[in-house]
C-alpha cells in the first residue's frame, strides 16, 4: 500500500510485484506438463523411425531428413527442469527446417514409391510442428502465467489502498502533481477552444444568444471540476476501482487464457496412436496439432481485448471454427508436406510477431492500470529528507560534542556488559566445572562451626566444673567426655539446671556471675545452632554450584542473543520476517484455492476454463513460495498434490479432498 513515511511497506510491495519467472533449472507447472506431453510425442517418434519403416537403404537418412531429427532433438522438452528454447531461437529453428522439402529419388530404396517417402517426410514434419506446437504454446502459457500473478498482485495493491481511507489519502497526496499537471493542461486547452468558438459566433447575427448557451454550458462543464476539487479522496477512489476493474477483467481473460491451453495440451491423447498408427488415430492427432496452434493464435489475438471472460471464449471458439474451416477447404493428399509447413510457418510468426506484440501490449496495460511509478511513490519521503537534510546537518553540528560523548558513553556500556555479564559469568562457570576453589559459593568460613562447637563444649565442661552438683561430688573424667557428647547433640542440661536455681534469687546469682555466666552460654549455643543451619544451606548451594553458574550467565546470553538478532533483522536480509510473510501468502493461496472450488461448481461437477487457469496460477504461486518453506521429499510431495488438486477431470469433490489434505499435511 502506499507510504509516505514508512517506505518500507511500497519497497515490500513492490518486491511482490515482481512476477514468478521460470528461471533456469526450475521446474513449473508448464514445464512439467509440457514434458509428459513430449513423452508421448516421442512414443510416436518411435512408432516412426522403427526399422520396419525405415524407407532408406543406406546407413544414414538423407539430409533434410537428418535436419529435421535434429530439430525435433533440439526443440523437445526432455526434463522437467529444463527451460524453454527462446522465442526467437525457436523460430529460426523452425525457420530452417521448413526450407526445402524436395529430395531426390536416387535417396529412395529402389523398392519403394514416392509416395511411401512423402508419407515418411510429412510424418517428421508433423512431429516438428507438434513439438513447436508444445514450445511455442508452453512459451505463450508461461508468459500469461506471469501476466497472471502481476496482475493479481496489482489488484492485491489496489484491494490495499481502497481499504482503508488513510491508504486512500497518501495515494491522493502522492498523485496529487500529477492531477495538477494534467487539469492545468484540459483547463489551458479548454479556454483555447472557448476562444476559438467566441470570435466564430461573434460573426453571425444569433451570437448573443450562442454565447449565451456557451456561458450556460462552460458552467455545468465547471460543476464537475469544483466537485473534485472539494473531494479529491472520492475522486481517487472511484478511479482506483475503475482500473482495479480492468485488472480484474483482463486477469479473467489470462486465467481463461490457461485454462483453454492446458485443456488443449490434455487433448494429446496418443496413446492409441503408439500401439496402432491407422489413418484413423494419425488424423485426430494431426487435427490436435492444428487446433493447438490456432487455439494459441487465437489467444493472443484477443488477449489484450477489454471483454468478460465468457465473451472472449466465445470469440475464441469462433475463431478455431473458422480456421478449421479454412484448413479443410484447403485439405490436401494425406500425406502431403504442405499442412505441417504451414502450420510451421503459423508458429514462427506467432513467435516472431504476436507473442512480442502481446507482450509489449500488456506490458503498456499494467504501466496503465498498475500501481504508481516509484517516483509518484516516493516523492513525498524524498522530498521531507531533502528539506530536513540542512535542518539535521545544523543540529548534527551544534551537538557535536554531546553526541560523541552519547557515543563513547554506549560503546563503554556494552563493553562493561559484555565483560561483567558475558565475560566474567562465563570464567566462574568454567572455574565451578573445574573445582576451582577461588569459584566456590559460600556464606560462612569453613572451620568457623568447628571452633564455635569446641568453644561451647569447654565453656560447659569448666561451668560444670567450677559450679558441680554437690550431691553427685566431684566430676570425673568420664563424666567430661559425656558432658562434651552432649554439648554435641545440643544437651546443656547441668547449665540449665544451674540456670534454672539463680533464676530463684538472681540477684545473688547476678553478684556471682553464674547467672550472666549461664546466659552466655547460652548465647554461644545459641550461635552453634544458627552456624548449624547455616552450614545446611551452604551445603545445599555447593550441591547446585553448577545451577547457580549458568543462572547467572542466562541474563547476558539473552540480552547478547537478542541484540544480535535485532542487529542481523535490521542490517540483514531479514529472513525470518520474510518467511513469516511466505508462511502467511501460503495460508492465503490455499484458501484461494478453497474458495475457487467452493465457488465454480458447474452441473458437469468440473470448474470452468476461466476457474481451471485461476487453479494454475494459485498453484505455481505456492509452488514458487513454498520451496524456503519445504525441502527435499517434502517438496515433492507437495508437488504430487498439486499435480492431483489440477486434475480438473476428477471433479471438485476430489479437489477439495486433496485441499483439505495438502491443509493438515502441510499447515498446521
């Protein structure tokens, strides 16, 4: 759609715009059909040159007869990869195989007539002119194929700008000296006439009340003028939808176009022909040779005619039953030479003179009705960056000095970042791996337990001492060893005892100081116990070290990873928004081709030609898209699916069977 600040969305655009091109190596739906058409034209080549019709005694054929098996090499379509000839290269071929055809009977086996020789001649000819048939049709069919997908993607623009009235408004804005020029030109050419017609009716006697009529008349001319100048969005939507139309009815005709040449490609059926080559089965072939070429004629006579797409197959239709008339009343011996070179020489004028004529002529068509040129565009953006480039360049040197700093201030800070959070975070996880003791997570020294335990048993066993039970006597050295076990397993059962007696007059036990002296003690057990827990957890954080290393390194590598995608989708090629993008004109082309069949039923349970050739281009669109998308085996089962969904003898029913399977294979 059009932009005037946000270009980006025109430079997509215009990237779609570009037509699907069979480039060389690649394989379309054309290039396929036209191979498997060759593949039964050279059954009959066989049939041909089998050695119970070989007419010829010596070890090679004549001349002419060798030029036209190289011709008839050169124009096949041996793969489906491989491209077709150029237009003009296949008409100067087929230009030197119609030369002469007159051969001299001495090349003849002396048991055989002239006419049997004739017969073998005409059979080659034919062959020549059914495989130019196949090139020049298929060279025709890729050319609308291309006009087809231009035209739907101009439509696709238009479709754009009428959807939304501020779309509408910058395309206005962007025609807007365009409208300029060409109603200042009408308004200059306009007064020159009113000039002209006043001093014409000065001269006669009625010229007050001519003039009058003229005044009356240049006013209702001026209403319309005024009406556009005070609604110039209408103005430029109505003018989008006439040329919107014309797209649409000129895709209609080129989707007919390929809908009628593909049916004619189906018509070669020679299989029969193959296996027995009465007079029978090499008529019908030779008329389908014939119809095919006047079928591409007539295609691209009235291609380009402005007409609904059941008027131009009616025309069509006339114009083979006229030719086909006229082939008849010119009908020679059977196996005359003259039918295959002039149909011969039908095919290298139609490459030479209409084909290049079709072409030019659609192109002048989408420069007509097609989007607008890139400087209507992108005049507006140009325009802006060249008025606020002088504005830039003053604010860029009044705070030169701020932005340099602004710049070294950023360049420090993903320095610091990358070493403080990429950097330093990586050594300590690689260091935790190692065992590195410097690496090791701790929250309390590792013999600070250990000392605090073994101060508490003594500060117990010299309490217990210094202030014994006097009715157990003296403390023996038995007794210490079971008091310090019991310090260990947390028991201070004689200090609290002893505790527990000051508490009754504890000012007596305050001036002792064995009641401060339990207290501590308990204060230090107290200590123990909170160093107990502690070392539990810091047990527990050097079980998950590891853990902790790469937690404190995921920060950094998100922020770095996703900086660098950000940097690779805004300098790049921005592949992954261009896939997204593919992934939904997939979605978009299947339910395309969903609505073609839900839409084109016809009483015979087919889609029409119109429908059929809608069906080739929706399916070399994907075709074309979906090769980023799928690979290898993938790829060429979608391809089989294709090749069944254009069946278009199967019937709808089995098409959208085949819709619906290519949805859950291949989209969800």
């Amino acid at each position: 759609m059009p932009q005037c600040a946000h270009t980006d969305a025109d430079a997509d655009a215009d990237a779609d715009a570009v037509p699907v091109q069979a480039l060389p190596g690649a394989m379309s739906i054309v290039q396929e059909t036209a191979c498997s058409v060759n593949s039964q034209l050279d059954r009959l080549q066989q049939q041909i040159t089998r050695p119970e019709k070989l007419l010829y005694t010596q070890d090679a054929p004549p001349p002419h007869i060798r030029r036209l098996q190289n011709v008839i090499g050169s124009i096949s379509v041996t793969s489906k990869t491989q491209p077709f000839l150029p237009a003009i290269r296949l008409a100067d071929l087929l230009a030197d195989s119609t030369g002469t055809f007159q051969y001299p009977l001495s090349a003849v086996a002396r048991t055989e007539t002239e006419s049997q020789a004739e017969e073998h001649v005409s059979d080659y000819l034919w062959l020549v002119a059914a495989k130019a048939a196949v090139q020049a049709s298929g060279l025709v069919m890729h050319s609308l194929l291309d006009y087809t997908l231009q035209l739907q993607e101009e439509i696709y623009y238009w479709n754009a700008v009428l959807g939304s009235v501020w779309n509408s408004g910058i395309y206005t804005a962007q025609t807007t000296p365009v409208r300029l020029w060409h109603w200042t030109k009408d308004l200059s050419s306009f007064r020159t006439m009113q000039t002209v017609s006043s001093e014409s009716l000065s001269r006669s006697i009625a010229a007050r009340w001519a003039q009058f009529y003229q005044i009356a008349r240049q006013s209702m001319s001026e209403y319309p003028i005024r009406l556009n100048w005070s609604s110039p969005i209408r103005s430029c939507r109505s003018e989008i939808r006439q040329k919107r139309d014309h797209l649409l009815a000129m895709r209609d005709i080129h989707t007919s176009s390929l809908g009628l040449l593909m049916e004619g490609w189906r018509a070669f059926q020679i299989e029969d022909l193959a296996s027995n080559a009465d007079r029978v089965s090499r008529d019908q072939w030779q008329e389908t040779v014939t119809r095919i070429v006047a079928l591409t004629e007539a295609i691209l006579h009235q291609a380009i005619s402005q007409s609904s797409a059941a008027d131009f197959e009616k025309r069509v239709f006339a114009v083979m039953e006229d030719d086909r008339s006229s082939m008849q009343m010119q009908g020679s011996g059977p196996f005359s030479t003259q039918p295959p070179v002039r149909l011969i020489e039908r095919v290298v004028y139609l490459l030479r003179a209409q084909l290049p004529a079709h072409t030019a002529s659609m192109s002048a068509f989408v420069v007509l009705h097609g989007r607008p040129s890139r400087v209507t565009r992108y005049w507006i953006p140009a325009s802006l960056a060249v008025l606020s480039s002088s504005l830039s360049l003053r604010f860029i040197a009044h705070r030169q000095d701020q932005i340099l700093q602004w710049i070294m201030d950023i360049g420090s800070t993903i320095v610091d970042f990358g070493g403080n959070w990429v950097v330093e975070p990586i050594r300590k996880l690689i260091g935790t791996i190692r065992h590195d003791e410097k690496s090791e997570i701790a929250i309390m020294s590792k013999n600070s337990l250990v000392a605090d335990r073994a101060s508490l048993e003594r500060m117990v066993i010299d309490f217990v001492r210094d202030r014994p039970d006097l009715s157990q006597g003296q403390l023996p050295a038995e007794d210490t060893t079971a008091i310090a076990n019991a310090v260990k397993e947390g028991d201070l059962t004689p200090v609290l005892k002893a505790y527990e007696r000051d508490l009754r007059t504890p000012f007596v036990g305050t001036v002792r100081g064995d009641l401060v002296r339990a207290l501590l003690i308990q204060i230090q057990k107290t200590k123990v116990d909170v160093e107990i827990a502690i070392s539990g957890i810091n047990a527990l954080l050097k079980s998950q070290e590891l853990v902790f290393g790469f937690v404190g390194l995921t920060p950094g590598i998100l922020v770095s990873y996703s900086a660098l995608r950000w940097l690779i989708g805004l300098f790049g090629n921005r592949r992954g928004l261009q896939r997204g993008k593919k992934q939904h004109a997939l979605r978009r082309g299947l339910r395309n081709v969903t609505r073609i069949l839900t839409s084109a039923r016809s009483p015979d349970g087919t889609v029409s030609y119109k429908e059929s050739g809608r069906l080739i281009c929706e399916a070399e669109d994907l075709l074309q898209k979906i090769k980023t998308v799928l690979g290898g085996i993938q790829y060429q089962e979608f391809r089989e699916d294709i090749q069944d969904l254009l069946d278009v003898q199967s019937g709808v029913d089995k098409q959208l069977r085949v819709v619906e399977r290519m949805r859950w294979a291949y989209f969800h």
